[in-house]
C-alpha cells in the first residue's frame, strides 16, 4: 500500500515534510498546496529542486489566477484536490491557527490530517510522539504533532522517566527569534520573556506525557540558529550520570556533544551538520551537552538543542504510518524513517 500525500503550506516546516515524503517507499508526494508563487516554491519546484515535478495546487481560490499571473503552472484548487479522492491525507504545515480553520474542509471530503504545534491540541483527536504514543495513533483521522521544543523535551523526558520515575520538572527555553529566512519577526538588542507562566510548553508536554507535572519559562532571543533548554528534573528512582548519558545515547533522535570537543554552543553544532552536508544542515535530532548533564540526589540537570527547522519532520512522517495503518509497531517506523532521513 501506499499512501497519497499532500501537504499544504510550504514554508519552513512543509517542505521538509515534503522532500521527506518523497524520500519514503510506502508514500507518495501527490501534491503540495500554497498560496503564493514564493521565491521558496520557485526554487523547489525548479528541475534541480528536491520537489521537481510534484503537482501544484492552491489552498485559497481567489489566490488562484494570481499564481497562475505569476508564471506558476496550478493544477486548480486545493479544494478540487480533496474532492478529486486523489488524496489519503494531508499534512497541514500553514501558519498558527490556519489549520484549524482548513479542518472544516478536510473533514467536508473525509480526508485525514496532521496538524502542527501552532494549532491548539484541539485540533486532534490526540497529539502524537514517535517514541510515547504511536499505538494510540493507528488509524486515527486527525491528529497533531507538536512544536520543536516541546518535541524535544518530550523525547529526552521520556528516557529519563523510564529510567527512574520523575516527579516534577522545570525548564528554562530560550527560543530563537526566528527562522534564519525569516526577515520580518526577528529582533534585534534585546531579550523577550513569555509573560504567561507557565510558558505553553509545559502544558504541551502534557498532552502527550499526562502524568509528569511540569513547568516551563521561556525567552527569545535574537539569534536564528536553534532553541536551547535548560531541564532541572526531579525523579523517584535513583539514577547515575553516566547512566543517564548512555540512555540518551541509545534512545534515537538523541545526540550527546562535548563542549570539551568544541562543540561550545549552537553555532558550532549546526557547523557540524554543514560538514556532514546534511540537507540544509538539518539535525532532527536533540543534542545533548554531556558536561551539563549533573545529579545531584533526586534532582537531575541537562542543556540541550533543538533545531527548529527539522526535528519535527520524523515524527510527522511517523505519523503518517500510524495514522494510515501503514506499520502497526512503532520501532518499524522509526527505523524506516531514520534510515530514509540518515538518522542514525
């Protein structure tokens, strides 16, 4: 079997959705859907762009003819897509609070739907991680994956919970300001608090980790490259450093760097996926500092970063599979799709 896909917005995270679907043997990319003839979607579509020759819809129909104006060949609306039958289901990768309102029409034609941590957990009938709830995905009909640093904290959370029991968590996130394209949101000299305590990304985490009781801040400040936490977790059990770097060593999608090594901050972490010329320097992966790891008693503490572009595409291209019967064990699809994504 394999599955049909569209996928709807094409910016920072869709056309990585994108190219990531077509990298997979059991989906095919049948469509991306957008609103403008962006130079983004120029460059993809191009005959050396990762995306050439996937067939181009619109999203919102009085954009049509100004796409068509623009030079872009458009097959026609994303709404005659959807009532085509032609597609499975959609990943919604369009801007905060545009999916939700997109529902309605997915719903209309009985087509299913992953939506992104923009939209509010709502949206869903559940919100998905690979590695916590996959099984509760299987043959759902709308379902969300979280935003990056969420993503993140429920990954290497969810190793230190099996591994001693934890009682109470608080993380300091100091988020990017934004996308390293994104000229108009960025900030310049300054540093922004979220003035809403707890930040959303405790009560986030909870929507897929229900029972650890957590509590976020945040701050953004002016950089592009990446987010970076800092975690102080309070466990039950009893656990040892070294036993906690080798948990987060043999739990995929997690890496330990050294600042010992250079590796000192998140410039130099992302020149290192330039050298492995990884696509777009991308690391879906959440790196670990392993001098920051400490315990202390019942208290335990890490630093680490999170790539706001990437780490959410393996987990929307597990999504996928769950959502679609298309492997019934969650290890399968995160195998797949690393070995698909050069994850190692």
């Amino acid at each position: 079997m394999v599955v049909r896909v569209c996928v709807n917005g094409i910016g920072t995270i869709g056309k990585r959705v994108a190219h990531a679907v077509k990298l997979q043997d059991d989906m095919k990319l049948a469509a991306i859907s957008t609103t403008s003839a962006s130079y983004t979607l120029r460059t993809l579509l191009e005959p050396e762009g990762p995306l050439y020759g996937t067939d181009l819809w619109c999203s919102v129909p009085e954009k049509l003819k100004a796409m068509r104006d623009a030079g872009m060949y458009v097959n026609g609306t994303l709404e005659e897509l959807l009532a085509s039958g032609k597609i499975d289901i959609v990943v919604d990768c369009t801007p905060e609070g545009i999916g939700a309102q997109n529902k309605i029409m997915y719903q209309k034609y009985g087509v299913k739907a992953i939506f992104q941590g923009g939209e509010k957990a709502n949206v869903g009938e559940m919100t998905f991680n690979s590695f916590v709830n996959y099984q509760e995905a299987l043959g759902k009909n709308y379902v969300r994956v979280p935003s990056c640093n969420t993503t993140s904290l429920i990954r290497t959370l969810n190793v230190l919970d099996k591994l001693a029991g934890i009682e109470s968590v608080f993380a300091t996130i100091i988020r990017r300001a934004s996308d390293p394209a994104d000229t108009e949101k960025t900030i310049m000299n300054t540093i922004e608090p979220t003035t809403t305590v707890p930040s959303h990304h405790g009560p986030d985490v909870q929507t897929v980790l229900k029972h650890i009781n957590i509590k976020t801040m945040a701050f953004k400040v002016p950089t592009t490259l990446a987010h970076v936490h800092a975690v102080n977790a309070k466990v039950k059990g009893q656990v040892k450093k070294d036993e906690l770097e080798e948990a987060f060593v043999k739990n995929t999608r997690i890496i330990l760097v050294s600042a010992d090594q250079g590796y000192k901050n998140t410039a130099t972490v992302i020149e290192r996926f330039r050298d492995l010329c990884r696509p777009r320097n991308d690391m879906p992966e959440v790196a670990v500092w392993k001098e920051t790891i400490a315990v202390d008693g019942s208290n335990v503490y890490w630093s680490h970063m999170v790539h706001q572009e990437s780490i959410v595409i393996p987990e929307n291209i597990d999504c996928i599979r769950a959502m679609c019967n298309l492997e019934k064990d969650g290890w399968s699809s995160i195998k797949k799709t690393n070995k698909s994504l050069g994850i190692s």
